[in-house]
C-alpha cells in the first residue's frame, strides 16, 4: 500500500479503538508487503488477539493472498475466536487500488465473550415458560380499564371492526368477554351493549348462544 493510504488507515484505527473501547481490536494488513508472514502494518488493542505490528496473517487474510481477484469480497460481522477461548464478532473490509485490486485489509475484531454470557443470562432472566403468551399481558390501573382492554381484545380475536360485525361474530366476541370475566365488572353490560351499538335484551340473547354454544362443544 501507499504510505497515503497506510497513514489515512493508521489514523481510521486508532480513532475507531478510541471510539469503542478497549474490547476492539483494529487491524490494517499490506497485502502487497514482500513478506506475507509479516502483513500487520498497524493494530490497535492487540491484546484482544494478542497480535502486534509485523505478525502474521489471521486464516481469512491467508485466503486473499491466495485467492484470485475475483474471489475477493468484503465480510462485515462474523464470529471468530481467539486461541485463549474469546469469541470475537468481526468484519474484513479489502482496501482496494484505483485499478480496484486488493492491496490490503482493513479489519475489526470487537471482543464478545463477555456480552454474550451477559445476553444469555438476560435470555434466562426475561425468558417464559414456552407455553406462555408471546404477547406481554397489561397490567392495568383500574376495572374501567381492564374491562376496556377486554373489550379491544375480544375485537381483535374476531378479526372485525364492530361496524361490520355480522351477529355470528359478535356472539363470538360477547363469548370471549363472558369466557374472561368480563361481566363480573361493576356495569360492564350498558357499556358492552353501547360499544357493540346492542340492547341489553340482545346482549342476553347472545350471552345465552354463547353459552349454550359452550355446552354443545
């Protein structure tokens, strides 16, 4: 490479490492160095891998050197692992010449190790049993409330907006409010009745259908 170009890459590693901590290591190889066992010309945060400048390449850097120009693509966020057990979350970007050949490698190895022991015990700690709702279930702040998130609910379990509910699927929504509870709250059936533009014959009409309904299945 280019001194230009090896001093504008120096520049991008450090401030990179700066910018994401000690966990990161960032890596330039010179591809067009006359010894490929020798292709780091600049690192920062070593000690992820524990690489320096003049060490050798990493297996995928190996792979270009050897492979032919076309074969050559970029390979943004994949996991390594470091010979002490780290897993790494890296990305291989080639440096390209005006003729678009590879003339070296930018790289970034972010140590993860620690994360994803961190993720996996979040995983445990928010997980459910595999039978529970996939949806969280609101808590609400009052019995008004409650009964107006049943109402929505049985809504969303038809699959209708209440304007063209046919009657099968309001008995099937007035069954999913008796089914949770719903008619045990204070009220619940004027306001039932307003929001379903019912009366309240009607609403024990369908009440009665629901259940009857029950006791057939």
């Amino acid at each position: 490479m280019q001194e230009a170009q090896l001093d504008f890459y120096r520049r991008l590693a450090h401030a990179l490492a700066l910018q994401f901590g000690s966990g990161c290591e960032v890596v330039v190889h010179d591809l067009e160095t006359k010894d490929p066992s020798h292709s780091i010309v600049a690192i920062e945060n070593g000690h992820v891998t524990g690489r320096k400048v003049g060490d050798g390449p990493s297996h995928v850097v190996l792979e270009a050197l050897h492979a032919g120009e076309h074969t050559l693509e970029d390979r943004p966020a994949y996991l390594t692992k470091t010979a002490d057990g780290k897993t790494l979350k890296s990305s291989t970007v080639f440096i390209r010449d005006e003729r678009g050949r590879a003339v070296g490698i930018f790289a970034l190895n972010f140590d993860i190790t620690v994360l994803r022991a961190a993720g996996d015990l979040i995983g445990e700690l928010v997980g459910t049993e595999p039978s529970a709702p996939h949806e969280p279930e609101p808590i609400v702040r009052s019995v008004a409330d409650l009964l107006d998130d049943l109402i929505e609910q049985s809504v969303q379990l038809v699959g209708t907006p209440v304007a063209l509910m046919t009657k099968e699927e309001k008995v099937r929504a007035i069954r999913y409010l008796n089914d949770t509870g719903a008619f045990l709250i204070t009220k619940s059936g004027p306001k039932v009745c307003k929001y379903f533009g019912i009366s309240k014959y009607t609403l024990y009409s369908y009440l009665d259908e629901a259940r009857s309904g029950e006791k057939d299945a």
